[in-house]
C-alpha cells in the first residue's frame, strides 16, 4: 500500500525527531506509525514544512509546499492530522482522504468541521479514545459510519523499559512526583498543591518536564514562564521538556505521575507513558483520561455540588491518600502497577495499531461509486438504548450482543428483576460487577447513586464497547483484569461467538489475561466508612475462586450482597456456598425474594429463577477453618 501523511501546520520534522528532541502529540504519533507502517512493507511518505527531500526511516519525507502537487498520484490513500480538506481534495481527486486528529472540538483548528462543505470532503475520521469520537460527533453532526476510533501508543523508548524493580513503598524511601505534559494542560495546580503534599510526605520531591518546545516555535512560551517560576517557589526541580529517550529514562527514576488535569485529553500519552513505566498515576476524571488509563490510575472526580474547595486542595489529598495506601499495602501496589505495565505494552504498542490501521485503510480503498466505502473501522460500534435512556454499545458479530440489540438492553428480565431487589437492600458504597460483560446491568438507579463502582471484564474483544458505553460514568472504574482466588496471570477462553462464554482455563481462542483478587484491590484502594459491598457474579464457573479472594473484603464489610450465577456449580461447591452464606431466590409467582434452605430447591423452575441467587453472610461468618 502507498500511504502519505500530511501535516499543513508548517512544522519541520522527521520520524527520528521525537528522539532527537520534543515534538507535539500528533507529530509524534504520525513518526511512530509512519516508521512502523514502512517496517510492515508498505510505501510510506510524509509531507510536511521539511526543507527538502529526505529518506528516514524508510519514510520518504518531502515539503509540502514544494512537492505534494507532483507526488500526490502516487499514492492509494491519504491522511492528514490537519483539518483542511477543502485545501487537500482537489489536489488528490476521488482519493480516500482520511483525518486523524488529536484535538478537541474547542480547538481553533477543528471548527472547520461545522462547515458542511469541510466534512465532505473527508471519506473517515480516525479518533484516538471514543470519549473524542463522541464529543466530535455531536458537536460536528458528523456520521458515525465514517468514525474509527484507533488510539495512541508509547514512544519505542517506553516500550524498551524493562520491569521496575525500584518502589518507594517497598523500599521505605520518600517519592519523586512528576509531571510532563504541557505547562496549561494543569502544571500550576500541580504547583500550588505541591506544598501541602511534602507538609505530609517529607521528603517528597517533584521534577517537572514540561515546556512549549513541542511546538517548534509555533506557540510562544512566554505566558507560561509564570507557571514554571511558580514550580520553582513551590520547591520543585523544573526541568523543562526532553526527547523521548531521555524523557523515559527520566520517568523511570521518578515514582508517580501527579498530573491535574485542566484540558480534556483526547488520548493522553502522558498517562500511557506512566503505565508502561509502572509508575503510580493520580490524575482527574476528565475527558479521555479513565478510558485511556482503564482503570489503573486514581482519578480525582468533579465535586460534590457545594464543595468549593479549591482544585490545588482536593489534589493534594489525593496525591498523600494514593502514597498512604501504597505504603499499606506495598505487595498489592507492586502487583497492580506490573498489571499496569503489562497493559499498556500490550494495548498501547505501535505495533499493533499498525495493523488496525491497515485494515481501516484497505477497507478505504474498496470503492463505492468512485469513492471509499464508508465500513467502520477494527471496532464496530452498534448501540441500543436501555430504558434509563443510556446507550449500550455492542459489537454486532457477538450473538449476545445481538441479542441485547433486540431486547433492549435487557433480555434477562428476571436477572435483572433480581438485581433490582439487591440493588434496594442498602444504600451501597461499592458494587463489584465482577464479569460486566458489555455493562447492561450497570444502568440501574441504585448503580448511578453508588460512590464507587468497579467494572471487571477482561475479554479483550468486549473492553472496547465497555468503554465506551461507561465513558460518560465518573463513578464506574473499568477493571482490565480476571478476579480469582490468587494474583497473577491466567489463560481465557474467548468464545468468538457469544462472549458471556469466555471463561479461565484452557480452551480455543486463548488470550493471556490479568488476574487478581478483590482483597487485593480493596487493601490498595482508599477504604469506605463504613464498606457496605454488593457483588455481581457471573464468570462462567469461577465464582467460587472470586469468593474465596473476597474473604476478608466481605468479613469487613458492614454490609454484604452478592448476586452469584449457579448454574455451573459443582455439588462441593454448592456445599461451601452454603455452608457461608444464606441464599435468597426470586419466586417468579410472587416476583419476590425469599429466603431458600439449599440450592436444591432452585430445580422447582416453575416456582424460582433458577439460574442466580442473593447471597448474604451467616451470622458466623467466616466460619472455622
């Protein structure tokens, strides 16, 4: 395939630059995936404001100005981060012309897209979080079939750090704290909290590695030399910004990324950087930063209505709250911050997105009238609207989603009726969706009203749809990750053809997958006051290995609700269940829950929904080993 990337703003660079110097975003990205896409086979070529004619890379890398009129025929497809289609279309005809872009819809840059006349010419938009793919649909009317949605990835450097074997928590040492995006993007709350944070950590200190030198001149760094002085007075070491190779390198001698957000990240590599590093992230819930950090980070949410307490503030205690809980539960914290790591080189690897990004455009060269058809890209999204008036997304080749599509969210009636009886019994601190799924059950009013809610799914074929359907849910952490009875790494099935298949253990389509317990998490975790715990669970057999990792999590909770599938339990397992826990089942004549003695009597279809029950601790719970 002949690929051409294009960048109109007039800046000058290379896909070595990012390893030479600082470079924007967009412009790194374009490098990485260019010098990838050449190693792949294919023809690659660049325009941009480069002075001259250049092989890097295997890219070829020309002047815009001076050389796209006479080159532009020779390739299949182009892409260009500039919004600027009514420059670009009548110089490449009927060409697929596609926009890959990291801005968000207040940028100067994409109001062109409010222009009917600017969108057409663009045959599809590829987007890097579907919290940006949504905010740009609405406010540009754009057509859904058009967007993709294909997201950063780490700089080569990232990806070539090996497992971190230094944790302050582990060595009993003070933390270093940084922060390396851009100076507006929340560098002077970080200043102005900083203080109150080394009050509670002595010790502390911070590096900052941020500057407008990115932008090559093209955005003038003097209004925010105020914030860099500010961080100097707050006594932390300012830095300024670094090629990516030394920016890696720097990370990794640092401990946590303290990164209050004030701009609505698209992507944010930032956080991804952090993650293949397995550094501890604290940052805020906004824009795409929960999506992309999946549940790893610890996000500083909006707050409560009448609470004016000053941004800097809030930070600052949660920044000392994440370092107290790392310090009491060092293992855990080490375990999940490997998991971290592990994720992100796994999701967030130019290699990978290479190969989405091949099949997006080979799917752009199958004409339709002259022009590209408009198929969606690796992800398909289809969504229903649930009677909370919710969208679910779900991915049409999975039968069960299928299903979803045509009972609305919900064909399951009498789960969900026993759900809803759970959901009523108290007011919950924290619900444990242990096997989400696409998240229908998550929709629920008792569910919004929750402080915390964590979502466990670990199919990678679902992730994507769950999501998306749960971006717009500040309370709800995606959990990328498998619950047992152990902390580690297990194989999952993945069942192509109704995922509410998949299950741990052997089986076809196997992916590896992280595993861990609850007790861990909730140990890591900040502690509710009091935790009042409801679980849902349904893993295809392993329910009984969820538990046992919860024991100490359930014994502590002043109170307990589990929601449990037990149509694959085996007759010992039946045994332990009831042996700890009194079970509640919905007779359907009544459409009531009662209290039921065994398991046994769930056989009487005609009287009780058969395939869950409520679980609520006996009196001497835990019993004796």
């Amino acid at each position: 395939m002949k690929i051409a990337f294009l960048d109109l703003t007039g800046m000058s660079f290379d896909p070595l630059t990012p390893e030479r110097m600082p470079l924007g975003g967009m412009q790194s990205g374009v490098c990485y995936l260019a010098r990838e896409l050449a190693l792949q086979g294919h023809r690659v070529s660049l325009f941009n404001g480069h002075a001259g004619d250049a092989v890097v890379e295997g890219v070829a890398v020309h002047n815009y100005a001076q050389r796209f009129a006479a080159l532009q025929q020779g390739h299949d497809v182009f892409v260009s981060i500039s919004c600027s289609g009514r420059s670009i279309r009548p110089l490449i005809g009927d060409s697929p012309l596609i926009l890959y872009t990291g801005h968000n819809k207040f940028e100067p840059s994409m109001q062109a897209l409010g222009d009917a006349e600017e969108r057409a010419c663009w045959d599809h938009f590829v987007f890097k979080s579907s919290w940006q793919a949504e905010t740009l649909q609405q406010s540009f009317a754009l057509d859904g079939g058009r967007i993709s949605i294909i997201s950063n990835a780490v700089a080569p450097a990232f990806e070539r750090l090996g497992e971190r074997s230094s944790f302050f928590f582990l060595e009993d040492r003070p933390p270093v704290l940084y922060y390396s995006s851009t100076p507006f993007r929340g560098l002077g709350v970080l200043a102005n909290a900083f203080p109150a944070i080394a009050r509670a950590c002595p010790g502390i200190s911070a590096r900052v590695y941020s500057s407008m030198a990115p932008y090559h001149g093209l955005i003038d760094e003097a209004p925010h030399e105020g914030a860099y002085d500010l961080c100097r007075r707050a006594g932390m070491d300012y830095v300024g910004s670094l090629s990516q190779p030394e920016l890696a390198a720097a990370v990794r001698g640092a401990d946590i990324l303290a990164f209050p957000s004030t701009y609505p990240e698209t992507s944010c590599v930032t956080v991804m950087e952090a993650m293949a590093s397995s550094s501890l992230i604290v940052s805020r819930a906004l824009g795409a930063i929960p999506e992309t950090s999946a549940g790893f980070a610890r996000l500083l949410a909006r707050p409560a209505a009448g609470d004016a307490t000053p941004l800097p503030e809030r930070f600052a205690g949660l920044v000392v709250n994440a370092i107290s809980a790392a310090r009491r539960a060092p293992r855990q914290t080490a375990q999940l911050l490997q998991a971290e790591r592990r994720y992100c080189l796994t999701n967030y690897n130019w290699s990978a997105k290479a190969r989405e990004w091949v099949a997006l455009l080979q799917q752009a060269m199958t004409r339709s009238g002259g022009r590209p058809s408009q198929a969606a890209g690796p992800h398909v999204f289809h969504h229903v609207q649930t009677q909370s008036g919710d969208k679910l997304y779900l991915d049409p080749q999975d039968w069960r989603a299928r299903r979803l599509m045509q009972c609305g969210g919900n064909f399951n009636p009498a789960a969900r009726a026993l759900w809803r009886a759970a959901l009523g019994l108290a007011p919950w601190t924290l619900i444990a969706d242990v096997g989400a799924n696409y998240g229908e059950m998550l929709f629920e009013a008792g569910v919004k009203r929750c402080q915390r809610v964590l979502a466990f799914e670990p199919n990678p074929r679902v992730l994507p749809y769950l999501t998306k359907t749960l971006a717009g849910a500040p309370n709800v952490r995606i959990v990328p990750a498998a619950l047992s009875d152990h902390v580690g790494e297990a194989s999952l099935s993945v069942e192509a053809d109704w995922s509410g298949r998949s299950r741990l253990g052997e089986g076809p389509n196997q992916t590896t997958v992280s595993v861990t317990t609850l007790d861990s998490l909730l140990s890591v975790a900040a502690d509710d006051d009091p935790l009042r715990l409801l679980m849902k669970l349904d893993v295809e057999g392993h329910e009984i290995a969820v538990l046992k990792g919860a024991m100490h999590s359930i014994a502590a909770a002043a109170e307990f609700c589990c929601m449990m599938e037990v149509s694959h339990l085996t007759p010992t397992d039946a045994a332990w269940l009831e042996d700890r826990f009194s079970l509640h089942a919905l007779a359907l004549q009544q459409g009531r829950v009662v209290a039921i003695e065994r398991l046994a009597a769930l056989a009487d279809r005609a009287q009780f929904w058969h395939e869950d029950v409520l679980l609520r601790r006996r009196a001497d719970y835990p019993p004796a080993a």
